[in-house]
C-alpha cells in the first residue's frame, strides 16, 4: 500500500507535534535529538531537518527556548539563584544557559533576575507569562508547515 506525498507530510507533522508536545512538557529532562527522534520513529537527521521546516528552528532550540521561558519565570519569583534555576530547568552547563538567555532576553540571567523581581507582583500568571515573554528575531516558533497543495 503506497503512500501519497500529502498523506506522509501529515503523518510527520503529526509525529513533529508529539515532539513538540514532548519538549514543552519534559523540557527539564535530558532531552536530545536521538532520544525525540526514537520516540517518533524517525533518524535523527529527518527529525531535524523537518522540525526545522515546520517550526523554523532545530529541535534543540525549541528545547533551549521552552527552557528559558521556564526560567525567567523562576528568576521572576526571585527566590532561587541563577545556578539552581539553570540546574531546575534542565540545563546542564551555567556558561550554555547563561548565553543562551542572553541570546533570548537581551540582558544574563543575573541582570533579568535582579531587575525582573517584582516586576510582574500582583499581575495574573498568564498575563505575567505573556507579556515577559522573550522577543525572538528568530523565524516564529510556533509556525506550522502548510500541507503541500498540487496544483
């Protein structure tokens, strides 16, 4: 039984949004290409290069970013140091996740933290979580790949 180039473009994008799915909710886990690619039954190669297709950035960036966004609102709370959150949301290096939110914020960690507390006191937590979101320069997260029309 073949299948049609539209129907397998569904079945990956179905597989990529199970990925996705995956990194928002396990984003504080040892997360890698090989290990989301297993569990879609893809290569890992596949896997990022249709991640990247649909979503405009690798796998792991998506990963970095959930993570970031995770941690400024820890840094928001003000409670935890920039070590314990950068060890809370699944980063393994401070220097990695310390560049990384640079990249993402535009100010390190250490800066956010100390300007960002009580920064959003007394605002609802999704409104908080919105408007202290990281501004991207980068392609649109969240893009979906269009099903190819034949024409």
């Amino acid at each position: 039984m073949s299948s049609t180039p539209a129907a397998q473009n569904l079945r990956d994008l179905a597989r990529l949004r199970r990925v996705r799915d995956r990194i928002d909710r396990d984003y504080a886990q040892p997360l890698d290409v090989e290990a989301l690619a297993s569990y879609v039954h893809m290569s890992a190669g596949h896997l990022s290069r249709e991640f990247r297709r649909a979503y405009g950035e690798s796998p792991y960036g998506y990963l970095m970013t959930r993570r970031i966004e995770r941690a400024m609102a820890l840094l928001r709370r003000g409670d935890l140091s920039v070590t314990e959150v950068c060890f809370a949301v699944g980063c393994s290096s401070l220097g990695t996740f310390s560049t990384r939110f640079t990249e993402l914020v535009g100010v390190p960690p250490s800066t956010y933290r100390r300007e960002a507390a009580g920064e959003a006191e007394g605002m609802p937590a999704c409104v908080a979580k919105q408007v202290t979101r990281p501004v991207r320069t980068k392609p649109v997260r969240n893009r979906e790949a269009s099903v190819p029309t034949r024409t």
